[in-house]
C-alpha cells in the first residue's frame, strides 16, 4: 500500500491499514514522525505526481490512498489508473468538485440538491447590489484550495467589502454565498460506480477558538458519531444529497472512485444543505471515522478503487471517538516551526477501546528528537463506549504533551455533551 499525505489523517489511514491482516507492507509520501513508526516513509512531497508514480511502480503497490486533494485535482488518480494501479481518490475532473466552488455550486444547482445561493462577483459595480440581497452575515468565498481557510463570514459590512473587492482583484472573480444556519456535521461517503457507503457522521469543529470563536482553520478536533445527525436527517442527506451525486457521478465517462465528503449544515427543521463537497476525507474527521470500522479498512478502500464497493459491506462499532487538535503558535495564521515536542504517554489501551496521539506535523530531526513542522502538530483521540468517556481519554493524553506556545481547544465534543 501507498498512502499519499503527511497529516494526522494519513496517519489515521496507516495505522488503519497495518492493523488489517490482508495488508503486507505500507510506504507513505511524506508521511511524518509517527507514520515513521509503523510503516515507511518516503521523502516525496504529497504534491510531485511524477515522482509519486514512479514510487507506487517502483514499489509494486496494490493500492495506492491519496489524502490531500492536490494530487488529485493535478491528476495523480488518472496517472496511476494509465499504469495499472488502483487509486482511492477521483480522477481530475471529479476533484473538480473541491478544485473549483463554482464548478460545486453549479453542479449542485443543475441536481436540484440543497445548498446556499450565490452570486458570482466579477467587478467592483456588482459588490453594493450583491451585498443588499443577502441579509448579513455575509460569506465570501475566494474560489481557490486554500485549506478551508479562504473563506470570510462576516457581519460586518465594510469587511465583507473589502474582502470581495480584493477577490476580484487577486483571482478575477469571487463567490458572496447566502449564509446558512445551523449545525455543521460532515459524512465521508465511499462511493464509486456500483455504489456508495457512508461512514458515522462526525462533526468537526472549523474555528480556532473555544465557542466556535476566531479565524476558520482546517479543522481544531472532531467527533463521531455526531447525534445532529438523526436518522431523519441521515435519510434526507441519503436521498436529496447522496443519491442524485452518486448517479451523476457513476453517469460520467471516468467513474469517481474515492471519499465524497460532504460538509453539511443541518438546520433547524433538520434540512440538510451542502456546504462544500471534498474529494478526500476530512482531516481531522478521519481520525474519529476509521477507528470506528470495525472490518478491515484495506478490503473497503480497495473496494472503491476498483469500483466494487457495492459488494463490499462495512462493519462499523458503536464506540464513539474524539479527537483534540494540538495546534503550533500562530496557528492557522503563521505557525511557529521547528520546536522540540515531548509525549508524557503515547497510548491508552483498555478493553473498551482506549487512546492514541495522531501525528500531523511532527519529524524526527537529525538526532532522532521529535520536532514540530506544520501548523496541526498532532491528535489525541480517544475512543470509547461513550462520546463523554472518549473525550476524557483524549484530554488525559494531551494534557501529557509539551510544545512551547501550542494550543488546543477545550470544548470539543460541547454540542453533543
Ligand atoms: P468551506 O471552505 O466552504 O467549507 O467553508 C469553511 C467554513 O465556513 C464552513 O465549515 C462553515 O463553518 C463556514 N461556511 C461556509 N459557507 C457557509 C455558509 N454558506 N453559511 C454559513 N457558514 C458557512
Ligand atoms: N476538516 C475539514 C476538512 O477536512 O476539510
């Protein structure tokens, strides 16, 4: 197996793949410290599609899983699938549907499938009317794959307008979207052309700051199952989301083989509307959904990457999980780098479940010291018979971990619990 990444997801997937019986060896690019532990690394960015190829020929792979969206939307799938390799993750154009917001919301339009309004923005003439027909907050959305992190909610007029005005200057054009309210929760849908599953629901939790305050960021820790979403709201997603996507999907000439993730808001009558498609999993959602299949993950993912995941059912626990994101100084604005991290316990393990540190940006330097290299630096997760039990465990853990001026938040789990 190849996993493709270097965050706390893909260390998620690897340590899902080691523990499957059916899987030999697992070789991650770039991977970090902790996939270093329990698989090999190799020193390719997760963005050079060339040298990525040659590694999966070269090593012989069965599999190969892409985490970030980059090398799909630059075409890795495509490349692997012309060599003969199975890829989890869509070809080129499907990674359009996170690639581009526009080519998203259009998509979603032409389905009838729910999600906000838009107006597109492409001179400074059309902000003042844009602005008047959605009532604030406003949400403006820079049309590029920034992370989660290019997009403004703001109730402040000015604000938004500068925000827009700099969009059009820098990208040409810019999307002012109609504020939805409401819970977040996100499903991971494995889906191909015969078919799709979806994982538990998890609900991440986007802002830096306690109470959902502060600047978005990719993700400060996550949860599953999130009880927003009923089986009432499962259906609706089921039938007026997933399934309309999954036809048009298996309908175009290269099929989607891959994670759909699907950002949902669910509002008060429990609609569900889509806030934004994903070709990928989420990180950190995966990091509280993988530990939660109970099956083996490299039969369900190969499933997928040879379009039979119709044949393929899953077996999910009922545990509930929880991850804390420990974020570097300055996170997600300018993170501070390249400090010394020190791990009190790296492992709970009881007979309900137990917990474990996730790494995202960590490296061993060259005297095999743990250092910090990105701005999610690691994870704790705990995983339990309960969601209140599973968090008592991920804190119990990151209380164990020095990094100077890092921060995590305190709440995650608050609108379950
Ligand atoms: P996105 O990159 O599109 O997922 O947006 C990042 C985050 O901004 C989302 O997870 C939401 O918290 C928030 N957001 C995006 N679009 C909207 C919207 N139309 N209404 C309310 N919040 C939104
Ligand atoms: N956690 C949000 C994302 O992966 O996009």
């Amino acid at each position: 197996m190849l996993v493709v990444g270097g965050g706390g997801r893909e260390h998620a997937l690897t340590m899902g793949l080691v523990a499957s019986p059916s899987v030999g060896e697992v070789h991650v690019a770039p991977g970090n410290a902790g996939t270093s532990l329990v698989a090999t690394n190799h020193p390719f960015s997760a963005d050079d599609v060339d040298a990525l190829v040659g590694l999966a020929q070269s090593l012989e792979c069965d599999l190969v899983i892409v985490g970030p969206e980059g090398p799909l939307v630059d075409g890795l799938a495509d490349r692997l699938r012309l060599a003969g390799i199975p890829c989890f993750g869509p070809h080129e154009a499907g990674a359009q549907l996170e690639g581009s917001k526009l080519y998203a919301k259009q998509t979603m339009q032409d389905l009838n499938i729910p999600t906000a309004g838009i107006h597109l923005i492409k001179s400074e003439s059309q902000i003042a009317d844009a602005l008047n027909d959605f009532s604030p907050p406003w949400v403006v959305k820079r049309d590029v794959l920034a992370g989660g992190k290019g997009v403004v909610v703001t109730s402040d007029r000015n604000e938004a307008e500068t925000t827009l005005l700099e969009g059009v200057k820098t990208d040409g054009f810019v999307l002012l979207e109609e504020f939805l309210s409401g819970e977040e929760a996100s499903m991971l849908i494995m889906l191909d052309e015969s078919g799709w599953v979806a994982l538990p629901a998890s609900q991440d939790h986007k802002r830096v700051g306690e109470g959902d305050t502060g600047p978005n960021t990719g993700g400060m820790g996550a949860y599953a199952p999130a009880p927003v979403v009923t089986d009432v709201v499962r259906q609706k997603v089921y039938s007026q989301i997933v399934e309309p996507m999954h036809k048009w999907l298996s309908s175009q000439e290269i099929p989607y083989r891959g994670c759909l993730y699907v950002g949902l808001m669910i509002d008060e009558s429990d609609d569900p509307y889509v806030v934004e498609y994903n070709v990928r999993f989420g990180d950190p959602e995966t990091q509280v959904t993988i530990p939660l299949i109970s099956s083996d993950l490299y039969e369900l993912l190969f499933s997928v990457a040879t379009g039979q995941v119709a044949t393929h059912t899953p077996i999910f626990s009922d545990a509930s999980a929880l991850t804390v994101v420990l974020a570097a100084e300055g996170y997600p604005n300018s993170p501070r780098k390249g400090l010394p991290i020190s791990i009190e316990t790296a492992m709970i393990a009881n007979e309900d479940g137990g917990a474990f540190i996730h790494h995202a940006g960590t490296r061993y330097d060259v005297d095999g010291e743990l250092v910090s290299s990105g701005g999610r630096v690691l994870a704790s997760t705990g995983i339990a018979p309960s969601l209140d039990e599973a968090r008592n465990l991920a804190y119990s853990l990151m209380d164990g971990i020095i990094l100077e001026g890092s921060h995590f938040r305190g709440d995650i789990g608050f609108r379950a619990l």
